[in-house]
C-alpha cells in the first residue's frame, strides 16, 4: 500500500481506496453492446459540438452538447468521456496482446509468460466457479482459530500484503519533511463504505445507501453459508462497528492537508497511544525493515481504534474479519455469485451501472494492476511512437517557461517568494511515457490455471516491493502508473509531473492536428498538473519535495483569499439534485485546471508568434483561438450517471466534467474576447477569479 498526495487529472477510482475500485469491475459472460469499439477523435471534433448553443451562455454544452447523443453511456459504465474512448482503445490494443500471450509458445519472454497466463488464468471461469471458496479456506480458517483479539496484529500486518484492509491501512511513503527518506506509514482504514460520511449523512440518497450495504452483506454472509437470520444480524454488528470506526476517521477533505496526515511517532510513542496494536509485534512481521519512528497519519484514529478494540468481542471482531477478507478479493477471481453480489452493490446501486463489464476487459485490467511495468514494456514498444514523446517533451518545456513568466510578472508576489518558486518550478522533473527502467518481475511467479494465487503473490509481491523502500534511498526515476495509463498526475514529494504514453494520444497529443488544438487538449493537461505544485497542497512543498512554508505570511494570505474566490465560486455549482461541488474538496483540482490552461494558452500564444500564425485567420470554420478553447473544452466531453455523480461529488476532489469547463473559462476574460461575448453573460463575470 504506497501511501503518498500525488494529484492525477483525472479519473476517481484511482485515489478512492482500493478495495473499491477492484470490486467496481463486473463479469459479464456474454457479449454485450458494450462491446462495441471506438476510434480515437481528432483534435476538433465539430461533430461533438452543439453549435445551436450560446457558446457564451454555456461553454460545455457549445463544445459537447452532442456527444451524448453519439457516445451514449455503454451499458457497462457509468460515466462516459473523452477519457474513456481513449482508455477503451488502450483495452483494445492491450487485449490482442494478451490474447496472444496467453496463446503460449516458446518464444515468449518472461515477461509475455507473466502477462500471458495471468490474463489466461483470470478469463477462466470456469475453474474459479469449479474451486469455489475453497482457495480463501486458509485464510478463512485463520480467522475461526483467533483465539482472543490480542491475536489480532500478526493476522492485520499479513492482511496488508494481501491488500485486505480491515482495520487500519500500513504501508511506506516519502517523509513529508524529508523527501530524501522513505519511511513507514500507519492509517486510518476498515471501511466498506466509499468515505467515512456515508455513515453519517441523513439525506434520502445516503439513508438508502446505508441499508442497500446492510442488505449487501447479508447477502454476502449467506452466499459463505450463514443462515438468513445470523447473516441479517451479523451484518447490522459489522455496520456499527464500522461506523463507530468511521468516527473516529479524518474527512477526505481535511486529509487534503499534509500537516494533518503526518505525525511522526516512535514505536514507543505508538505503542503507548494503541497497545491493543502491539505495534511491535505488528512491524515484525509486516515485512517492513526495522523501524524505530513511522508516520501515524490520524493518531486519533488509532487512539479510537484501541478503545474499539478493547470493547468490542472476539466474535463480532471474527465477523468483521470475514467480511473485510471477501470484501478486499477482487470480484473477478471469485466464483460468480460472489462476483454477481459484488458488482450488484458496488457497480450497479453506488454508481447506477446498469451491466457488469466483460470478463476480458476486467482481466486486462486486473493484468495491468498485477503487472503494469511487465505489460507496459510490451504496449511502449508496440503501440508507442517516439515522436509522440518527443513533441510532448517540446510542449512541456513551452509551458514551464510560461509559468516561468506567468510568474515574474505576478503583481500579488514578493520578489522574495517569487525566487523560491522559480527554483521549484526549475526543479521540476519531467517524465513523459514510461520510465527509463523498468521494473523486474523475476521474483514474482505466476501460474497458469491459479488466478486466485496469482492475484495473491502479485498483491505480496508489491507490497513488500514498497516496503523494502523504507530506509532506502529514492528512487527518482520511479513511476505511480503503468505507461498505458490514460491519466497524469503531479508528486509533491517527487516534484515530478507524469504522463504515461496511454494519454499521449488523439485527441490529447495528435500529430494530424493543430498546434492550436494540441495545446488546448495536451497542453491543458501539462498546465494542470505543473500547476499542481503550486495549488493549495501543492504550494507547502518545496523545490525538493519537502513540506517546508517557502511563503512570506503576506504572499500567503494573498494566495489564500484569492484560492477563496475559488473556494466560493465551485461551490455555487449544483452537481445533482441537493449535491453541490464541495468547493475546498476540489480546490486543488480547480487551480491545477484554471491554471492550467492559461498556462497552455500563453504557450499557444508564444509558439504561434515563434511560428507567425494568424490567430484570426480561420481555418476549418474556426480561429486559431476558437479551436484552442473548443480543443480544452472536449477534453471533458461526457455523462455520467446520477448515481455516480452523487458518487464522485462526495468523494472525488475533481469537479464534474461540465463544471471544468465552464468554471475555467468564466475565469478567462481571454476566452470570452475570442467568442465575442459581453462581460456580465455567464462565460465572461465581471468579477472572475484567479489564482494562477
Ligand atoms: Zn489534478
């Protein structure tokens, strides 16, 4: 478990807790419209546009009114985007790879002999329904054995290398204060639920939330054999108990704060704060190195959790094992009623996914999980053209030098803060595609016919990969994606912004199109996550990845009361029904957007004088600025579900698709000038906001 703030561009699942996102994806044994293929789109899509629409009145309605009606939501998802079509060609390209490794032979390398019989063994249903529960037995049996809870530490270190998360989380991270350090992390964890509100809210939708889980984990319970009537009352006892856990957990919104997540302690310290944890006994055998001091993110949480521990009984804590043991397994390696119950309240009630998704496309992705370097190098050398990378990298060094200007020319900055965050931006490190090495499976042995073992030993086999980091020096050269990634994210202790080669493609990067939309589309995503570094979280890092305060206390409360402006602005956005944005949730996001497409705008801007382009000059039926704004606009073409918006406003710190477009460009007076709109019409405030 890597426990760490990096900030992607997108995509919820990623930064939900992982027991989540794996019981997401659904099993589907026929062949459904989901099925369906998709080609990439070109730079400008006038097809997507709804030109019916005032584009000053409603940007995102002007740039992607139509894609809905072209790119209905698939049966098999629950949102549907710009993000999507490329990640579903991504799955295609990866599927024919796979299928021809796990056909065999004896040319394949070690690497295709991984990749190969671990997709082959995860697509047969067949011997996973045939095994039944019978490969969980161990671990169940362990469980009826505890003889007291003071068994407990051992039984919870081992869970963590299984990716069982019942109680607590464990894992390694950069030291917040230090990033030269790799150090031991303790959380808060246990949760079934998406985030410790759900046990909370009163609203309609949260009530009927609460008692479809109830309801889940009877059914759950029963499918392990329990009677009707235990299964019932054991899972209302597995509900308190997870609710009075979610008490004493931080909000996902304070944890945005690195200073209230990092608590230096010693295994003293801890063992005093939680001595039902035995922490000693705990790092023992957690496959950890020796530590003396770790961080314990919420020592609230542990202190809670003690006092739980104490009061609660052998057999409601057994109960609760057993649950969270079921629960963490990943559907698709489960026989199929389990898989069915999984997906029917993770898939089909929380995010309002009407079908489970086809068996190959969980197994790519459940071989990407596994395997993400093994199966990348593949996909980099088969699907990844250098000259993608090489323009990319040339846009990247256009937009840290607009940030370079952006920030000299500040009149809100002290000279003083202004030196320290050129020298963070200098130090930024740009890593485009894949890593330059890759990481060696050697050591992890996967069985043709073991899908179950094999998810088992990839998850240890991870686990201890971090792990052995603690004490270590870092590695700067590491990635927290696999290349085939439609995705990019920002490390603030790595001081890195990331683009895997999976999101280096149409309509993102595209060779065929203008510079104008490349910038608008790729070069919006660069923005963002360069722009990271310096949005509320980001900003309390330093040129070396240190939580250190480089601000003088005025700079400071400059950028506050204008991240404020933000703060109001996004929250005044209604998502769904009584759902609005929650505007300090998503106010790093909301910078790194805003920011960052003024960042490719001014690049756009400096490249089109470099190259003597006439910015009104029309090409297409658009100007070079109209396709620059159109391009940004459908990066975020989409819909999404009711339900899995009500989802994503909840727990996702990025905003809803159409809220990152129109809130961005009401905040460009640029924008509004390039569409001949008036100041006072919803696109063009008079009062905008800006941080960046
Ligand atoms: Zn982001």
């Amino acid at each position: 478990m890597k426990i760490q703030m990096a900030r992607r561009i997108s995509l919820a699942l990623l930064s939900v807790v992982c027991a989540l996102s794996t019981m997401l994806l659904g099993q589907s044994q026929t062949p459904s419209a989901s099925e369906k293929t998709y080609a990439l789109l070109p730079g400008l899509d006038k097809s997507l546009m709804d030109t019916t629409a005032d584009r000053c009145v409603n940007f995102f309605q002007y740039a992607c009114g139509n894609f809905s009606k072209l790119y209905p939501i698939p049966p098999d998802q629950s949102s549907f985007d710009t993000f999507t079509i490329v990640a579903e060609y991504a799955e295609n390209q990866l599927h024919t790879m796979l299928e021809k490794a796990a056909a065999g032979g004896a040319s394949r390398t070690a690497n295709e002999q991984k990749n190969g019989d671990y997709y082959a063994s995860c697509m047969d249903s067949t011997a996973i329904d045939r095994d039944g529960l019978k490969p969980l037995q161990p671990e169940l049996d362990r469980i009826a054995g505890l003889k007291s809870t003071s068994e407990l530490p051992e039984l919870l270190a081992h869970y963590q290398l299984i990716n069982v998360n019942a109680f607590l989380n464990f894992g390694e991270q950069q030291d917040f204060k230090d990033a030269r350090k790799q150090i031991a992390a303790l959380d808060q964890g246990g949760l079934g639920l998406p985030e410790r509100d759900y046990y909370f809210r009163t609203d309609e939708a949260a009530e009927k939330t609460r008692k479809e889980y109830v309801q889940h984990i009877t059914n759950v319970l029963k499918l392990m054999g329990e009677p009707e009537s235990k299964a019932a009352s054991d899972a209302q006892e597995i509900m308190q108990l997870e609710t009075a856990l979610a008490k004493v957990s931080m909000d996902i919104t304070s944890r945005r704060d690195p200073s209230k997540i990092y608590h230096m302690e010693t295994v003293a310290e801890l063992t005093s704060l939680a001595p039902s944890l035995a922490p000693n006994r705990f790092l023992d055998v957690s496959g950890a190195p020796m530590v003396t001091e770790l961080n314990v993110t919420n020592p609230d949480f542990f202190k809670g959790l003690n006092a739980l521990l104490a009061s609660t009984d052998l057999q409601t804590v057994k109960t609760y094992l057993r649950w969270q043991l079921i629960n963490s397994i990943p559907g698709v390696v489960l026989p199929k009623a389990f898989d069915d119950e999984h997906f029917d309240f993770y898939g089909r009630k929380l995010r309002g996914q009407p079908e489970q998704r086809a068996r190959w496309k969980r197994c790519v992705q459940a071989t990407d999980d596994a395997l993400g370097e093994a199966l990348g190098q593949v996909y980099v050398a088969q699907e990844f053209p250098l000259a993608n990378k090489q323009a990319t990298l040339q846009m990247v060094e256009d937009i840290e030098v607009a940030m370079g200007q952006d920030i000299a020319t500040l009149d809100w900055m002290s000279p003083a803060t202004k030196t320290r965050a050129e020298e963070k931006l200098h130090a930024v490190a740009d890593k485009i595609g894949y890593p330059d090495h890759w990481r060696d499976y050697s050591k992890l042995t996967i069985v043709r016919g073991d899908a179950f073992g094999n998810m088992l030993r990839a998850a240890e086999f991870e686990n201890l990969r971090e792990l052995a980091k603690i004490g270590k020096p870092v590695d700067r050269g590491e990635w927290g994606m696999s290349p085939p990634t439609v995705n990019a994210y920002y490390n603030p202790s790595m001081n890195d912004i990331n683009f895997p080669a999976g999101i280096l493609q149409a309509p993102f990067y595209d060779a065929k199109a203008t510079d104008a939309e490349n910038y608008g589309h790729i070069g919006a995503v660069v923005g963002h996550e360069l722009t990271h570094g310096f949005d509320d979280e980001g900003r309390q890092f330093d040129a070396n990845g240190n939580l250190s305060d480089w601000w003088t206390a005025d700079d400071a409360k400059q950028f506050e009361a204008k991240a404020d402006c933000e703060v109001k602005q996004y929250g005044a956005f209604v998502a769904i029904g009584d759902a609005k944005v929650n505007g300090r949730l998503t106010l790093g996001e909301n910078t790194a957007d805003n920011g960052g497409l003024r960042l490719a705008f001014m690049a756009f801007l400096a490249d089109a004088k470099r190259k003597n382009i006439d910015l009104e000059q029309k090409q297409d039926g658009y100007t070079a600025l109209e396709q620059f704004f159109v391009a940004y606009g459908q990066n975020w073409c989409g819909d999404t579900r009711p339900e899995q918006l009500r989802l994503q406003v909840q727990t996702d710190p990025h905003s809803p698709r159409e809220v990152r477009v129109n809130g961005v460009v009401q905040n460009m007076p640029e924008f509004g000038e390039a569409f001949g709109c008036k100041v006072g019409q919803p696109m063009m405030p008079a009062n905008a906001c800006r941080v960046w």
